[in-house]
C-alpha cells in the first residue's frame, strides 16, 4: 500500500519576495523611468518652496503716504543698511519684515527722516461743505505757512524750516486792533552760515506776504535757540550793532575751523563718524595812543622850535610916522 504525500511550498521570507511597486517599475522603460524622477523631483521642489515660503517673516508697514522726496531717502537708508523691503499695492508704503520694523524706525529717526512734505495752499482744495469761517481762516494760515516754508526752504544754506504766523482778530475799533507777527525757525546744513543780507532777505519775505506786517515783528532763530533777526532798534538778539559785526564774525571762524576738521577726519574714519566743535576766543579790544616827540637841545642852533608866534602891529600911533595936522584940504593933504 502506497501513500502519497503532497508538498508544500516553502514560504519565502518577506524580505526577499519583491514588492508589487518595485516589479511595476521594473516593467517600465527607460523613457518612463526618466518621467517618473522628474515628476517626484518637481513634488519635492513644491513641499520645499512651501516649507520656505512658510517661514518667511510677516511683512509689516513701516511708513505710509510718503512723498517722492521722503520715499526717496528712505529707500536708499533702506539699501544701505541690507534690510529687505517691499511696496504695497500703488506704492502707498514701504514694507519691511514684522521683527525689524521698530529698529528700522529708530534708526531712521536718528537720520531725521522721514522729514516729512510741507502743504501750501492744496489745503484749500480739501474744504468741505460746513466749514465754518474758523476753520476756513486757519487753513488759510496753515496753507500760508506751508507755502513760506517752501519758499524759505529754496536757499541753499537752509536744510528746513518752520513758519509760525500769529494773525489776530480784528474788530471794528481800528485804536484796539492788534499787528500780526511771525516767528521762523530754520535748520542750516552743517558748515554753513547766512549773511546779513540774507536773514533781512528772509524777514522782508515773510512780511511782504502777510498784510500790515512790519519787518520789527519778525523773529528769525536757528536751531540752537539764537537770534538772528534784527529787533526794531537795530540790534540783534539784544546785542549792539558792533556786538553783532563781532559774534557773526566769530561763528564764521567757528564754522570754517569745524568744516576744516571734518574735510580732514571723514575720509579716514568715515562720514556721521566723527563731530567736532570748535570755540573761538576773539579779543576785540582796541587801544588808541596819541604821542608827542621834541629833540633835545643839545645846541642852541640844533634846538628844534616847538612854537613859534609872531604878532606884528600898524597904525597911526607906529614909530617914523607923521600924523597928519592942519585945516583939512588939498594944501594939508
């Protein structure tokens, strides 16, 4: 009797049975393959641009409604110090990533900028139905502020200026009427200084533009706090005519030394790297003297004649002379 016994197959292990994917891709040609990798690398390039794009920092707005002036020097600050930005739509602000944005402001302020646009009499296209008679007339002195600081702003000395006008109120009594007044402050570039001519230039241009205003009751002061208009008397900053010939004098030789240090010292450690300030010590002081000189009389006919006078006499009453006598006619003539 015979017994038949059936084999079985041996199972192979896992990790030599080759999985379905691994045969499909060998069962593909070599134009296929070569689709299939540039298809898995594009997917790649996709998760690694999103991953990136992801991590960027939040754009945040660092100055809105600019000028062309102001967006100018700001841009270029931007460049200089490597800090990426970016416009909006219409170029209506500068952007910059969220964690600089109040670095780059303080920086930037440090610079003076931005500094800001100056409005003139475009004020006066913004009125609005309603508008009181107030707020009519203070936009009138705003627009006229704006358009005198523009004007003032044109000289090649002043980096900026501001112009207050003071226009009181009139009434109908023409005794208790008040004089309008003006006060400037201008900002000089560094080295530079205004002539005499050029500050009265400065006062009779703002006294020309309001009506009743006298050049005495305009006031013009730079940046350190100093007078540079003359008052009605003629003096400057309370000073004499003399007093103010002597201190422009000196802060011109302040201002040549400082300009002279800095042309010498900025291009070896840099520009905004270093500051100086010169004091001048000017005496003023003048002597007169008034001297007299004799030689001496060492001989008599070497005496010098210091005074000499002469007084001669004639008349009737003079020696060798004969008065005249006897009855007047031609005989005792």
């Amino acid at each position: 009797m015979s017994t038949a016994v059936a084999e079985l197959p041996a199972a192979q292990p896992a990790s030599l049975a080759a999985p379905a994917w691994q045969g499909r891709l060998a069962s593909l040609d070599r134009r296929q393959r070569l689709r299939l990798a540039i298809g898995a690398a594009l997917l790649v390039a996709l998760a690694v641009a999103a991953i990136v794009m992801g991590r960027q920092a939040d754009w945040r707005v660092l100055y809105a409604n600019l000028g062309d002036k102001d967006g100018g020097a700001i841009v270029a600050q931007l460049a200089q110090m490597n800090v990426p930005y970016k416009y909006t739509e219409g170029g209506g602000a500068v952007m910059v990533p969220a964690d600089k944005v109040h670095d780059v402001r303080l920086r930037l302020a440090s610079l003076g900028l931005p500094k800001g646009s100056v409005a003139g009499f475009e004020l006066m296209e913004n009125n609005r139905f309603g508008m009181t008679q107030f707020q009519e007339k203070l936009s009138f002195q705003r627009g006229l502020e704006g358009e005198l600081t523009r004007s003032i702003q044109g000289l090649a000395s002043v980096q900026s200026a501001r112009v207050h006008l003071a226009l009181p109120n009139q009434n109908g009594f023409f005794r208790e009427q008040q004089k309008p007044s003006a006060s400037v402050l201008l900002t000089l570039h560094p080295g530079r200084t205004l002539e005499r001519n050029q500050i009265a230039g400065i006062v009779h241009l703002v006294a020309s533009s309001v009506p009743e205003l006298a050049p005495s009751a305009v006031s013009v002061v730079d940046d350190s706090g100093k007078l540079l208009s003359q008052t009605g008397d003629g003096a400057a900053g309370g000073a004499g005519a003399g007093e103010g010939q002597q201190l422009q004098y000196v802060q011109q030789i302040e201002q040549q030394y400082m300009r002279r240090i800095l042309d010498i010292l900025e291009p070896v450690v840099g520009r905004q790297n270093v500051k100086a300030q010169v004091t001048a010590d000017v005496d003023f002081s003048q002597s007169e003297a008034t001297m007299e000189e004799h030689r001496p009389n060492q001989a008599a006919e070497a005496g010098a004649v210091r005074s000499q006078q002469t007084v001669e006499t004639t008349g009737p009453g003079a020696a060798g002379a004969t008065p005249p006598a006897g009855v007047p006619g031609a005989t005792s003539n």
